[in-house]
C-alpha cells in the first residue's frame, strides 16, 4: 500500500522567511504533484514531477524530486501572505504495460497547512 | 484554459436519500476520477474511470457507490443511500492520454452534506 507523508502539518511563519515542506513516499514512482488548496476551493496544480532530480520553480515555490530517497520538498521562499494555504503532495503508481492501461488514482499526503503571517 | 466543470456545488440530503454528483470533464481526456475530501481532511481516492468502465476503485467505493458516462460529456457519481459520513467535498478530476504524467485536473468541487 502506498503510504503519502508530509511534514510539517501546520506551519506558521512570518513574511520574508524560507522554509521547505517535505514529502515522502513508500513505494517507487516517479510522478509526484503539488497541490495547493484554499479554504473551501479546489485544488489547483502547481507542479508536476515526473523524473528523478527533477526541480520545477514558478515564482517564490520551488518543487525538487529525488525518486531515490521517495522524497519531494516544497521549498518557499521569502514567503507573503498570498501563498498562505494548504499544500497536498500527491503520488501515482508509474504505468505499466502489464496494467493494461488502467489508470490508477492518487495518493494524497495530509497536507502541510501553511499561514504566513505579515 | 479547460475546466472540469461540477454540479451542484452544494447538496444537503437527508441520510437514506440517493444523490447524484455530476461532473464534465475536459473535452479531449481519457481517463476520469472521484475523490473525496471529509472536512479538514486529506483528499482520498475513490475511483477511476476509463473506456467506459472502472479501473481502479478504492476500500472507500462499497457497493452503495456507483458511476456511470452516461452520455459523451457527464460523468456522473451516485450514492445510493446516504449515510451521515458521506459528508464531504467531493471532487471529480480528468486526465488526458495512455501514459500517466500528464497531470490531473480537478473540478471545483461539490459539497454534500448528508443531515
């Protein structure tokens, strides 16, 4: 069973600092996402990562993939209050000829409930 | 830029009841999915969808779940008697192509409150 873990769960932080969250899985894949959600809304795709030592960055959030380790760090920097919210990682099993095509779901970690504080 | 597009966004039904969630997924996607999100809670898979059957369904997806592509464009997840702990937002997501890696994108969700 593949088992999704994040840490931290909860996260406050004040503007202008750094930090990563850190997101580690229990079965080899190679494909990991980032989610991020406000309070209410859906989730909205922020990065893919579909290779090992893959890096992805779209403005203050960076997304890295080490497949080796199973681990997947969401690194922030000099944080604002826009980017306060919760942030699920999300795992899939690689494809397999063998499946037949069937698609597999999602695996969520519990997500790292993160306010940034002015 | 293409929507997964869901509806109602909010139900409230009383335990016992049936309720239909509906979904349109993009237009060109393959494969399709719910999930379900217990309020303050992580996002648990339910079931996918391809080919006009289920591929993968999970613990969660009893025989009180059923979907169904009734037409070209809906995908539609029914709950045949709803019990209070169905409460949730449930989100319906698709994906396009054979191979995974091609990102999922996930509707706004519809809440359902079972009272």
């Amino acid at each position: 069973e593949l088992k999704v873990e994040q840490n931290p769960l909860f996260l406050s932080m004040q503007e202008g600092k750094n930090y990563t969250i850190y997101c580690n899985y229990s079965t080899t894949s190679d494909r990991l996402y980032w989610y991020r959600q406000d309070p209410g809304k859906s989730l909205e795709s922020l990065f893919v990562l579909l290779s090992n030592g893959a890096v992805k960055q779209e403005g203050r959030l960076m997304a890295s993939l080490d497949t080796k380790a199973r681990l997947s760090t969401l690194h922030i920097t000099a944080a604002v209050h826009d980017l306060s919210a919760t942030y699920f990682c999300a795992v899939d099993i690689p494809y397999s000829i063998d499946s037949g095509g069937g698609a597999d779901g999602l695996t969520f970690g519990k997500g790292t409930h993160l306010i940034i504080q002015p | 830029e293409p929507e997964v597009t869901q509806t109602p966004s909010h139900q409230v039904t009383q335990m016992g009841q049936e309720v239909i969630l509906r979904c349109v997924p993009i237009s060109n996607h393959l494969y399709f999915y719910w999930y379900r999100q217990i309020l303050g809670q992580k996002v648990e898979f339910l079931v996918s969808f391809y080919n006009n059957e289920i591929s993968e369904k999970s613990e969660i997806f009893d025989d009180q779940f059923s979907v169904e592509r009734p037409d070209g464009s809906n995908f539609t997840l029914k709950i045949r008697s709803t019990k209070l702990e169905d409460s949730a937002m449930y989100f319906c997501a698709s994906s396009e192509g054979k191979y995974r890696g091609y990102g999922y994108t996930f509707g706004s969700g519809t809440r359902l409150t079972v009272v």
